[in-house]
C-alpha cells in the first residue's frame, strides 16, 4: 500500500506537504507552525526526540525540522530509522542567549 505523497486539505480538495516540527521550545514551535502554515502546508509538533518516531509514523511528514539540542534527542539514531528515511531533515542546533 503507498501512503498519499501530501496529506488531504478537508474542503480543498488539494493536498499540502505536511512537516514535523521537534523542538522543547513551545515558542519556537509555535512560531515554525505558524509560518509553515501561513505558507500552506500542514505542521504537526513534537517535544522532543521521543516524540519523532511515533510522529512519523502517524503524519508521514515530508520535512522533519529538528532541534538537535532538544533533551532526549538522538538524532543519528531517530534519523537512521527506517521509517524516517523517506521524509527530509532540516536540523538545526537552537542555542540559548
């Protein structure tokens, strides 16, 4: 069975790519969600690297944007996953002021 390349727009009829956003910072991810989806594409959030798989798994995101300095992230070891393999990785290391 192939899973739909983007994710359905209820009332569209047309479909947008669908990205995850990972990162332990609510305001960075509010504020990714916002633009990804001023920008017409479907953004799910996630907390932290325990949160990507399962994540994945359910959504199929075609963009994963990660924080690689998000506590409980392995990112080496979530990115190598088979089931993460198909979507595209921006990750990016968020450091503090």
């Amino acid at each position: 069975m192939s899973l739909p390349l983007y994710l359905p727009v209820a009332g569209l009829g047309c479909a947008v790519p669908r990205i995850l956003i990972v990162d332990n910072r609510e305001d960075i991810r509010l504020a990714l969600a916002i633009l990804m989806e001023d920008e017409g594409h479907a953004a799910f959030e996630g907390v932290d690297g325990r949160d990507v798989l399962p994540l994945v798994r359910k959504h199929h995101p075609d963009l994963i944007l990660l924080d690689l300095m998000t506590p409980d992230t392995d990112a080496p070891e979530a990115l190598s996953r088979p089931t993460v393999v198909g979507s595209d990785v921006l990750a990016y290391p968020a450091l503090a002021d």
